[in-house]
C-alpha cells in the first residue's frame, strides 16, 4: 500500500467484507461509530486486521482520536511509511 488511495480500498473491502458494511456508506468522511455504527469491540478488531496487512504494531493511543475514514488512512499512512 504505496499510496492513500491503495489504503483507503484495502479499508474498504475490509469494512465491507468483515464489518459487513455497505460500500455505499463507506466514505472519508464517513464517522466509525456514528456513520458506520462501529463499537469499541469493532474499532479493536479493525486494528487487529490492519496489523495483519501492514504487518506492523499499531499503537492503540494512535487509535483513541481515529474518528472518521479518513482518520484510518492516515494513520495507517504514517505506519506503512514509518512517519
């Protein structure tokens, strides 16, 4: 995942096919938990999953302002590229 945009797909078909989330309600903009109606146990399982394809730790104090799509892309950005 070289780019935003590659992150931004993997994390859709992520929420979509995990999460099963409509691919019409994923946007950047789009709340986890308000939009999206993701809980903590989900927010903790899509780190879980993110670790798995970057292959990297991810720091839960990274997570705790994560609100939006976005938010997730980029953090998981910053991680991939060691930022």
């Amino acid at each position: 995942m070289k780019t935003k945009d590659e992150v931004y797909a993997r994390l859709t078909q992520i929420l979509e096919e995990d999460f099963e989330i409509e691919s019409d309600e994923i946007a950047l903009e789009a709340n986890l938990y308000e939009d999206l109606d993701l809980d903590s146990i989900d927010a903790v399982d899509l780190v879980v999953k993110l670790r798995e394809i970057t292959g990297k730790k991810i720091s839960p104090d990274a997570f705790k302002a994560v609100r939006t799509v976005d938010d997730v892309v980029n953090e998981v950005y910053k991680l991939v590229h060691g930022e």
